[in-house]
C-alpha cells in the first residue's frame, strides 16, 4: 500500500511540474480599427497607433483597417493625406480595407482605390466579423 501511496505521489509531483512550465509561445494580438470619418487628424491619429503598437509588439501584432463611410476618402488616391505611409504599413502586414457599399454610394470605382487597399463588400460586417474571430475592437478618430 505504500508504494501504490509513494508511486501515485511521484506522479502528481512530476506530471504537476511539467504542466506547469512556461511556453515559448508569443501571444498574438490582432485589431481591428473602423475608420468612418473624413477628418486628416483623426487619420493621423490611426496612423499613429498603427506605428506605436507596430513598435512595441513588433511581429506579434495583426492589424486591418476598415475604411466606410466619409472614412474611405483615406483609401482614395487622390484625396488621401497618408498615402506614403499606408503604403509603409502595408508593406509591415497591416491590411487596409475598403466598403463596396460605400464605394457604390459614392459613386467611387476600384480604380480610386489605392491598389494597397483590398474589398470587402459591407465594411462593418467586415469588423463583426473580425470581432467575432477574436480580433479586438478600435473605433479609430474623435
């Protein structure tokens, strides 16, 4: 009865510290912005955390965009204040996305789109979406 005892305490003692040992896993985090507003500070703003949690969480990080509404002027070539650095951030791995329905709505062809952006057909279903795979939430501007 005492090595049964002595056998089943080893036991505990060993499988109990091998659970109980760090990984070597990084977390990941991922985010997800919505950006619906035409305002160029809010847009820098974006841009601002993008290069902040880019520079503190470096590869651990994903990062979409989602540009709707009066947003998607920050995707339109020539109305964008960002150009330069959403193509920088692209080439990071952030994803900068465009709203179809937006794009129907206004009247704004693919060929608007800075070529960096890809398509969604419904922007905040896009950001459900997301959140729903365990992407947090940030509403991006003021």
């Amino acid at each position: 009865m005492k090595k049964i005892i002595l056998l089943l305490l080893t036991l505990t003692v060993v499988l109990g510290g091998q659970a109980q040992k760090p990984t070597n896993r990084k977390k990941t985090y991922k985010i997800i912005f919505q950006l619906n507003s035409p305002d160029t500070l809010a847009w820098k703003g974006l841009i601002n955390n993008l290069k902040n949690l880019k520079a503190g969480w470096g590869d651990s990080v994903m990062m979409a965009v989602v540009a709707h509404g009066p947003g998607l002027d920050f995707l339109v070539k020539d109305k964008t204040t960002q150009y330069e650095r959403i193509v920088f951030f692209k080439n990071q791995g952030v994803e900068f996305i465009a709203c179809e329905n937006t794009m129907t709505e206004r009247n704004i062809p693919k060929e608007k789109i800075m070529p960096e952006a890809s398509f969604v057909k419904m922007g905040i279903a896009e950001i459900v979406r997301r959140q729903e795979n365990g992407w947090t939430y940030i509403k991006a501007g003021f």
